[in-house]
C-alpha cells in the first residue's frame, strides 16, 4: 500500500483504507473499492487530497501507523471545533481545552506504545487544508521527539497540545495571502508574522487554567535560536523547550510538503536544510531526534537511486535516511529486472527522487516480466 494524491492516475486502482468525513464517522470511500472516474471528484470535491491505494507491484505492503486512525480522527474532529472558534475570533472554551487535551493524551499513549525505531510520519496528511493537517502533522512529530528526549508522558500531552495550536492564528490571516501561489510581497509576510500573537491571545485565555505552556508555544515558534526569528527575537535559553521542538517540527513537515507555490523539497535537500539549521537556528537535539527517529522517505515511496534503479521502500535504516532498504523492479531507463531487495545502508547508494507513481505502462511490463521468469 501506498499514499497517493486524488487525480486522475488514480483511476482502476484499489483503496486500500477506508477514507472518512472530516468528522471520521461517515465513510467517502471503502477499503478494496475500486476507484471509478466519478470517485475522484467527489473525492476532491470534499477537500480529500490523499489516499492509500494497492501497489499492483507491491500488493502485500502494509505500512505502520504511528497513530491510530481513531485517535487522529478524534483529535482532528477537537481541533477543527477550536479553530471554528478562532476563526470567529473566541477563545477556546474550556470544555473544548479539555477536550483537545484528552485528545493528545491518547495521542501521546498511542505513541509511547508504538515501537517502531524509525517512524512513518509522512503517510498522515489527508485533507486539503494545508495549516489543519499541517497542525496535526506537527503535533504528533512534537511528541516523537519529546519522546526520545525522554520527556515524561505529563510532559509529551503538554508539549502535544501546544504543538497542534501552534498555526491557529493563521485562521485570522487572509486566505489570499495563506493560498498565495507566489512569493508574499513585505507587507504580506508582515501579516503572517502577526499569527503567533494573535494565537497566543487566542490560546492563553482558553487555556491559562488548563495547560498554560500551551500558550507560549504558539507565541514563541517562530523564534530561532540566533535571534534571527519572531515575533520577539528571542535568543537560546530565552526560548521555552516545548517552544524549540515544535519550532524544529514545524520546519520539516513544511519542507517536506508540497505547496501551491512550490514542490515539495527531493529527500536530499529535506536532509540539507535541517542539517544546516540545527545549532544556529534549531535545538540541536530535536533535530537530531528527528532525523534519526522520523522517516524523510516512508515505507511505500516510489524511487529512483543515484544509479537510476526504480523501485519501492521496503524498509527503514535508523541514523541513514537518504538509505532506506529499496526492492528494486526496473532499470534506469524504466525496463524491469530481477526484483532485488538492496539494503543501501553502507552502500555508495542513496534515493534520488520521489515519483508519485510507476512511469507509464511499467506495472504491465513489470507482471509480464516476472511471468516469463517464472514460467508462467
């Protein structure tokens, strides 16, 4: 299985996940239907960006959840409710503090329960609405690292809430400013550096009595450590724990996702950016948490290596995330070969590019391949 975008390639495939409603109650689309052209619209239609289809050459790949399909759906279900609120600038109430609170704590148990050394974190956007998932996405990398910076499970809820309010002033800003598919002219960048106190005026009242480091990590996680960020320009030990971890989450699930102005970062220059900002501009130890504990290329991907051998991701190396373990299905110029699991950890090799899917016609020639090979 893998996660693919909602467009037309995705046509004769097969879900291999059931995709709810926003609310996670109604299903849009159930497990081994068989994706009609009509499906796709009305995928779209609801704002789904993603799915997880079968990979006809990799049919019995399953991939791990970090988190539970039923805890995300809770959580987000919490978060839009909040955000409904922000947007009609109302602070939260505290029933909905506490509820988003109870929220992360399964969110955090399902985490701390999870044992997978390296984590698939990628596979969770679903939805269109790129601060929402973005959110989500922040919320559960803060508690990864939190929880390989041994923090206590009091601490990963705390650390988890404020993560997932971190954007919730951004639903004040203009969306023509937020969807703009160009660079932000700067008077435009001026109104995005307002979200953090706007949400810190938001947060602090719904949350002072409830989880009052919340608040501050929503203000501060846009500061960096040299100073350089906003909206204060804190420096080093000026900025909260909580506040350095989400900030070192929030840069790499933006880097790693594509946006209306721009494509998303090859792994390569995912690893790059965070390498160089950790120490002058990152806590270093979230970074490198992140780096070691955080798939850059999941299970399922697509790839092409350095040599131009194509195939899948299979597995995970700790500590070598440009090397991940690859079963290989077709040469450089796209003709199959003998399917070869290569772990490239210790190898001259590394993944190159992402593909959104198989180069036209290649599964077919690839099932005829492995049929003549094995005599059928």
């Amino acid at each position: 299985m893998r996660r693919v975008q909602v467009d037309e390639q995705i046509v004769g495939k097969f879900s291999a996940k059931t995709i709810y409603n926003r609310t996670g109650r109604t299903p849009l689309l159930r497990r081994g239907t068989r994706i009609r052209p009509s499906m796709v619209a009305a995928l779209q239609r609801r704002g789904i960006q993603a799915i997880w289809v079968t990979d006809e050459l990799f049919p019995d790949l399953e991939v791990q959840a970090v988190v539970r399909d039923e805890t995300v759906n809770v959580t987000r279900r919490c978060l839009e409710d909040i955000f409904k609120s922000a947007k009609e600038k109302a602070p939260p109430s505290q029933a909905q503090a506490l509820r988003l609170a109870a929220a992360l704590r399964s969110l955090v148990d399902d985490i701390l329960h999870n044992d997978d050394v390296v984590a698939n974190v990628a596979h969770l956007r679903t939805w269109d609405n790129y601060t929402f998932e973005h959110s989500v996405q922040v919320a559960i990398l803060s508690v990864l690292v939190g929880k390989h910076l041994l923090m206590t499970e009091d601490q990963l809820v705390r650390l988890g809430t404020g993560a997932i309010l971190h954007d919730v002033g951004k639903v004040t800003v203009p969306q023509e400013i937020l969807q703009k598919p160009a660079a932000l002219t700067a008077d435009e960048f001026e109104i995005i550096k307002q979200h953090p106190r706007l949400g810190w005026d938001l947060v602090h009242e719904g949350f002072q009595n409830i989880m009052p480091t919340s608040s501050i990590v929503v203000l501060q996680h846009h500061e960096r450590l040299d100073g350089s960020g906003y909206p204060s320009h804190l420096k080093g030990d000026e900025i909260y724990v909580f506040s350095r971890v989400v900030a070192a989450a929030d840069v790499f699930d933006a880097i790693r996702a594509e946006r209306n102005y721009r494509a998303r970062y090859a792994p390569r220059r995912v690893l790059q950016i965070m390498q160089e900002e950790a120490g002058p501009k990152l806590d270093a130890s979230a970074v490198q948490a992140i780096l070691a504990h955080v798939a850059i290329i999941p299970v399922g991907e697509i790839v092409r290596l350095t040599n131009g051998l194509l195939g899948a991701v299979t597995g995970l190396n700790q500590g070598h995330p440009l090397q991940p373990v690859v079963t290989v299905v077709a040469d450089d110029r796209d003709e199959p070969i003998e399917r070869d699991e290569l772990d490239l950890r210790g190898t001259p090799l590394h993944v190159d590019q992402i593909l959104n899917d198989w180069p036209p016609g290649l599964v077919n020639r690839v099932q005829e391949f492995t049929g003549i090979r094995s005599g059928r």
